[in-house]
C-alpha cells in the first residue's frame, strides 16, 4: 500500500500523528535490530574466546580465522 493510499483522507493533524506514530515505531525496530545484533556479536566472541581457551581447534584455526566462521560452524566446533 502506497503513502497517498494510507494518508487518503486524514487531515493535517491526523497525518502529523500517523508520522510521529511511525518514526518512532522505526526507532523502536532498528533499537530492536541493534541490540540483536550486540547479542550476536557477543555470543560469537564468546564461543571463539571458549573454542581457543579450551583447544579445541587444536591449533586448526586462528583467532581470524574462527571469527569468519558462521556461529553455526563455531557451535558445531564447541
């Protein structure tokens, strides 16, 4: 649904709302997004850290290396 369709008919004062309304709900998303992606970073620096802390890459991988592994690859190696 197009902007003109969902605006059609408001008034002034109702679009301004409907703006506010949207703008923060973006914020409020990419807040979201942000802070899942902080959570994904650490959970991955955390399993390379206990990867290399304990040896069990016996000395395969680098500490690069493992960070350009998928967490799915470091899960599996943990």
């Amino acid at each position: 649904m197009g902007l003109n369709e969902v605006t059609a008919g408001m008034t002034p004062q109702e679009k301004e709302i409907y703006f506010a309304h949207m703008e923060k709900r973006h914020r409020e998303e990419a807040e979201k997004i942000r802070l899942e992606k902080e959570r994904t970073r650490a959970y991955k620096e955390s399993l390379i850290q206990d990867i290399l802390a304990k040896g069990l890459n016996h000395n395969q991988y680098t500490e690069e290396q493992l960070r350009g592994k998928s967490i799915r690859v470091l899960e599996m190696m943990w």
